[in-house]
C-alpha cells in the first residue's frame, strides 16, 4: 500500500510540474448523521498562506512525526525536501494506532516503527530523535476496533508515556482525518471520527497539548474527504494525494505560527 501510495504521489507531482491502514467494509452506508454540514477552513490557511503567515520550514528542524500510513505519505512527500519541513525526523509504521503502539516489543501482533533499522516504541520517538517537538496523527486504526470511548482513553495513556520519556517535548496533537463516503461503515466513518477529534481537542485544552484540526483541512461542506484529496478511492479511502498533503504542509506551518 505504501508503494502505491508513493507511486502515485510521484506521478500527481510529475503533473504539477508539468502544469505549472486497511479497513473492514462491514457496509457501504453511512450513518445520517455524516451528512451534517461540516465548514471547511481550506479558505483560513490559504489566506494565512497569503500573508506570509508561515513559519520557517527549519522551524521543524527539531521535530519529530509520529503516525500510522496517513503519516508515511507526508514523510513520502517531505523525503529529501528541507522545503517543506525541514529536516524532521519521522516515525511511522503502517496500521500504527494508540493501542498497538503500546503493546509490548515482542507481541508478534504488534505494530511498531523503526529507527535506522532497529524497532523502537512510538512513545520514545522524541527521546530517541532528541526532538524537542513530537506531531502526533494516529486514532482511525482505533476507532474501527475499540470505538470512542477506549480509544481515547488509550491515547491519554500513550502521552502520558511519550511525556515520561520527554518530559519537556512540546505535542501537537493532529485530529484524526477524514474518509470517503463510500469507505464509511457503521463501526468507522466521519461522524465516529469527528467525535474522536472533539474528544482529542478537549484533551488538549487540559493537558497543555497543542491541537491542530487537519481533518478541516481536508473535510468538503458534507464533512467527508475531499474526493480530489483521496489517492486510494478504491482501497481504503483515507490516504492523500499530493495537492492535499500541499494543503496539510501548508496548515502546519501556520498553525504553529500562530
């Protein structure tokens, strides 16, 4: 899937030049709710990107990218491109969740990232890197399988961990992102999502955690992904193609700037 993805990213940035996580199909029908009109904030960041008001790409120089394969498509992306980033480290694996993470080194179920060859725990990404800023993006290989509820309570325990091993890193926690309407199921689509992120928002107005809303970088006026956005309509429906991770860079070095 990350081969893929990656192709396909390289083929959508072929075409600017020129011109100037598996999930379970339990049923193609989403909840009413999905439907609710959700405003976008494409329109704020393309305004803030007019004003100049970004930071530096170097400004993540000492940042370190935590996430699951929504997360390894902006490492694609960023690969070897100071421009964009900067020189951020990134720490991913595909299916990567706030559970899996935790489970132990050894679990032969477990999901784990690597560090120049070796498997680490995603909780030790700052300690490991020396990061002094750690952006975080997991939750939509949770919520399928533990719901709301647990998966947020699972995602509290794993800051409280990565802060024991970094007392001082500075998080921004990332809103889970959105889906395709015809990728959506009863047990995950945009409204489950939603009320994740609303859950991760009110996490960060208490713990000192900074929250960044991606997903309404993303969402279109019905909440879902942007179909423009989506590079896998036919697969999981979740992933990004190369004009939408040009929205999500650009939302990030003005939200901090911010």
């Amino acid at each position: 899937m990350k081969k893929l993805i990656a192709l396909v990213m390289a083929a959508s940035l072929c075409a600017a030049l020129i011109c100037g996580c598996g999930k379970k199909e339990e049923s193609s029908a989403a909840p009413a709710e999905t439907a609710a009109q959700t405003p976008t904030q494409a329109a704020a960041t393309q305004a803030a990107v007019q004003q100049g008001g970004m930071v530096d790409p170097h400004w993540f120089d000492d940042a370190v990218f935590v996430g699951d394969s929504i997360t390894t498509t902006l490492e694609d992306f960023c690969f070897d491109d100071p421009n964009l980033l900067g020189n951020a480290d990134f720490v991913c694996a595909d299916s990567l969740s706030y559970h899996n993470a935790q489970w132990d080194l050894n679990d032969e179920n477990a999901v784990h990232p690597t560090i120049q060859g070796e498997t680490v725990l995603a909780e030790t990404a700052a300690e490991i890197t020396g990061a002094s800023k750690i952006f975080i993006l997991m939750g939509i290989n949770d919520i399928d399988t533990y719901g709301v509820e647990d998966s947020v309570a699972s995602m509290k325990e794993f800051i409280r961990k990565v802060r024991s091993h970094s007392p001082d890193v500075e998080v921004y926690l990332q809103s889970t992102t959105p889906m395709i309407p015809a990728k959506e199921t009863d047990i995950l689509n945009n409204v489950l999502i939603r009320q994740f992120d609303e859950e991760l928002e009110l996490y960060c107005n208490e713990s000192g955690c900074h929250y960044l809303d991606v997903y309404h970088q993303m969402c279109d006026e019905n909440g879902a992904l942007r179909a423009e956005y989506c590079v896998d309509p036919e697969d999981d429906g979740i992933h990004f193609t190369y004009d939408a991770t040009i929205v999500w860079v650009n939302y990030l070095r003005s939200a901090v700037a911010g």
